[in-house]
C-alpha cells in the first residue's frame, strides 16, 4: 500500500498526484491510502491517530508531498516521524515554490525528488515498479507524466502559493517572474513560427531576386528600417525643400552655400522665407537648419535614429542586400539615397 503525506490544504495537488499514479501506473485506488481524497482517506467511525498509525506502520511505499504547508501541520510532522522510524520506502517530493535549502528535520540531508521534473518522476516510477506496486505502460505514463506537469506549472503550483503562508511581497514577486518567464516563451514560439515559415518559402525559391524578396519580409531589421524611413519622410514633407536641403547637408557636417540654380528659380527666395519662419539660420551666405524650430529638431532626430540603425550591427545584412540591389550606397551621406528614400 502507498501511503501519501500530505497538509489537507494541499488537496488539488494530491489529487493531481494520487491521479497520475492510478492512470499512469494502473494502480487500484485500493493500493492507495490519501486522507484528503474521497474514499482514500479515513473510514467513518476509526480514530485519527491511531488509523493513520496503522496506516503507515503497513505501508510498504510512502511518499510526501513537502509544501510550505507541509512544515505548518502537526499531523504532516507526526507522520514524517512515523516514517523515519518505522523506515518504510520513502520517498519525498519537492513541491515548488520550496527549494533544496528548504529541507528541515530529518529531510535535511535527504535527497529528495522535484514533483514537477520528469527525470526525478521517473525515479520515482521505477521504484515503485521495483517495489512491485503498479504496471506501467511506458508510453501512457510518458504522457500522463507530462499532463501532471503541465497542469502543475499551470494552475496547481499558483494554487498552492495562494493557500499557503507565503508573503504577499513574495507571492507577488513570484507571480511576475511566472508572468515574465510566460511572456518570454510566447515570443520565442513566434520567433520559430518565423524562423520554420522563413524556411518553407525558400524551398520554394528558384532565384536570388526571389531569396531577396523573402529575405525583407521575415527579416525583422527590414521592419524597423521601413518604419524610420516612413517617420523620415513624414517630418520632412513637412519642411520646405530648401529646409531638407540644410539637413543634408548640416548632418553630414558639410556647409551649405547655395547659388542660383540651373532652372534660373532663385533658392534665396525660398531661403528667406524658411529664414523669417526661423526654420534656417543664414550668416554670410551659408546656411544651416535652426534647431530650435519644432518641426525642424523632430525631423534631425529621427533623421538622427535612423542613422544610427543604419550604423549597427542589427542593419548589416540589409545594407548589403540593398546596396546589391540599388548599386548606390544605403547611407545618409549618399545625395541618391537621400533625394529617392527621404524626401
């Protein structure tokens, strides 16, 4: 017979337990001793003390649930005794969020066994079988043991913290590293997603022309490149020519001394007017971008980011990939790529 050590209050998870042992080891409920759990516990009429006595002085397996709780009951300790002395087969389960450091009295220099790690459940199947107690089927308990872990990490371990005496600070801070470690594997299985679709449509390809194509679709730099350009040329469309102009050239520390131009249209004309809406600064026939002006300070910026994306590490495949394709320079000291992509 097995009996299961375990606080009352832990309830859903010697549920969860003495489950995986009857579905995953075929063994009878009649094998089975679980004082929480409906006909595995006491009978009517039988003394506490003295069945749970009787109970473990015949069991040839015992197992404890160590929770937080575990340590608080009087009972859980009297039955710790009990099986230290009556030295049955014992085997302790470490329930999260307790931890190796956590083990007290006689289990201090015990090694016990985590609930929720399959290698260590697994040792514990094997001595049980070894117990002759239970009939595996290897690949049945294979998945009724992921089933238990995965309803434990899930719900189970949650509702253990809430029912035991854990700080609140600590159960808070443990909800947010749960939270935190969740938010982390969703964004790992939407890179793989990426990275298998990635995959799948350069089977399909024939071409170089066609790898590049795909190359910008699931490259995320092509992303955030895409969305600089179109930031770039929002502010700069607010801007007057000759403005964008002065930004050229002042980001690239050249100055600016603008003639008449080859169409015979004056640039001054338009120079003064930027100047009067203090969008330009002019002295001595050289011009620059006046940084105080609004529009003008918001579009440097993010002219600014942009070329600092440009200059990592994260763009280096996608200015090669464009400068294959465009034969001209990806970068903001090219006049091409600044009249054709920012303006």
């Amino acid at each position: 017979m097995i009996f299961i050590s375990h606080n009352e209050q832990d309830k859903p998870l010697a549920d969860a337990f003495v489950d995986l042992l009857q579905t995953g080891l075929s063994i009878h409920q009649d094998q089975i001793f679980c004082t929480s759990l409906k006909g595995l516990g006491i009978p009517k009429g039988k003394t506490f003390e003295a069945f749970i006595k009787e109970k473990i002085k015949n069991a040839r397996f015992v197992i404890a649930l160590l929770t937080p709780l575990y340590y608080e009951s009087y009972f859980c300790m009297c039955e710790l005794g009990a099986s230290w002395v009556l030295e049955p087969n014992f085997f302790p389960m470490l329930v999260p969020p307790l931890t190796y450091r956590d083990l007290k009295a006689v289990l201090a220099n015990m090694q016990a066994a985590k609930i929720n790690d399959a290698s260590d459940l697994d040792m514990l199947r094997d001595a049980l079988v070894e117990d002759k107690i239970g009939n595996p089927k290897v690949q049945r308990w294979n998945v009724k043991r992921d089933e238990f872990i995965k309803k434990f990490d899930e719900s189970i371990s949650t509702q253990l913290l809430g029912a035991s005496n854990v700080p609140a600070a600590k159960f808070r801070e443990l909800e947010a590293m749960h939270t935190e470690a969740q938010d982390v594997i969703q964004e790992k299985e939407k890179e793989i997603k990426r990275l298998n679709e990635y995959a799948a449509e350069l089977k399909k390809l024939k071409n170089k022309a066609e790898v590049s194509a795909v190359d910008r679709e699931f490259d995320e730099s092509s992303d955030v490149y895409d969305a600089l350009v179109a930031e770039v040329q929002k502010l700069t469309d607010k801007l007057p020519s000759c403005v964008v102009d002065a930004l050229y050239h002042s980001h690239n520390g050249l100055e600016w001394h603008p003639s008449q131009n080859v169409e015979g249209d004056d640039i001054w004309d338009k120079i003064d007017s930027a100047e009067k809406d203090q969008m330009l600064e002019v002295w001595e026939n050289r011009v620059s971008p006046n940084r105080k002006h609004p529009k003008v300070r918001n579009a440097i910026n993010k002219i600014d980011e942009l070329h600092d994306f440009l200059e990592s590490e994260e763009a280096s495949d996608l200015v090669e990939q464009f400068e294959d394709e465009n034969e001209y320079p990806l970068s903001l000291r090219n006049k091409e790529y600044w009249d054709k992509h920012l303006t």
